[in-house]
C-alpha cells in the first residue's frame, strides 16, 4: 500500500491530508489501514476520556487509581507511539521531547 503524508492534530483528533486547513501538531507518513488504526486509537481516547475528566483534579494517587484515568492514559500514549512510529523526523523528535513513551519507543 501507498503511504501518504498527513497532518495530525492530537488535541482534536483530527488526521488531515492539507497542512493548510488547520493547525497541525505533527506530520506523519501512512497507509489507509495504518491512518484507520489511529482514528481508532483517537476513539478510543474520546470514549475513555468522558470518565477521567471529573477526578482530573484529584492528587496523583487518586487519578491514577481511577480505571477510567488509566485507560485514558493509555490510549493516549497509543496515540503518540504510533504518532512517533509514523512520524517525520521532527515529529519523532518532539514526541521524543515530551519524555511521555516509557520504555523505549
């Protein structure tokens, strides 16, 4: 499969194929199916966020002994390795920069 270049904002969700429609946080290169998968990985960041955000304001420990703080967090870190593993060199680097993929990449 052809792999083309899109643009991804993490913040809304959304994957798009013009730079210029939106503020765009990283540019990754990818197939159909691999661009599936994310707007999959950004589904399941939406759904499993409505029930994080009402204890975002807990202490440290309290969070993340919410499940639903837990599954949020890692859909979202889904979100960004395969953001890194697509990614153009700059985006690799920035994900890099934000230190939030444990153990490796």
């Amino acid at each position: 499969m052809d792999k083309k270049t899109y643009y991804i904002n993490v913040g809304t969700g959304e994957v798009l194929e013009d730079k210029d429609a939106l503020n765009f946080e990283f540019e990754i290169s990818a197939t159909e199916e691999e661009i599936d998968k994310l707007q999959e990985l950004f589904e399941e960041t939406d759904n499993s966020s409505q029930g994080s955000y009402a204890t975002s304001w807990l202490p440290w420990k309290v969070y993340y002994s919410n499940e639903a703080n837990q599954e949020y967090d890692y859909y979202l870190t889904e979100v960004y390795r395969t953001l890194h593993k697509l990614g153009s060199e700059q985006t690799k680097r920035h994900i890099e920069s934000m230190n939030i993929l444990q153990n490796g990449v």
